[in-house]
C-alpha cells in the first residue's frame, strides 16, 4: 500500500505513547491538536 506520508506511525500506541498521551492530556485536557504535538511521527 502506498502512503502519503510513510513516516507515520501507524497502529496501536506503544506503552510510552499511551502514558504520555494521560499525562499531556491530564495538563491540557481534551486540546487534542497540542497533545498531537507530545506524539511524534503521529497525527
């Protein structure tokens, strides 16, 4: 399959991902656009 972007991660959030995604959400709430900014390689 081809992608656009083939530097994205793609599939389920590794362990790391999904703590820093609570921890970031925790501060920002749901401003899920800033939290994108925490997650690298995602979108």
């Amino acid at each position: 399959i081809n992608y656009l972007r083939p530097d994205l991660k793609r599939g389920t959030f590794s362990d790391h991902e999904e703590r820093t995604i609570i921890d970031v959400h925790r501060i920002l709430g749901n401003r899920w656009a800033q939290i994108a900014k925490h997650l690298p390689g995602r979108t």
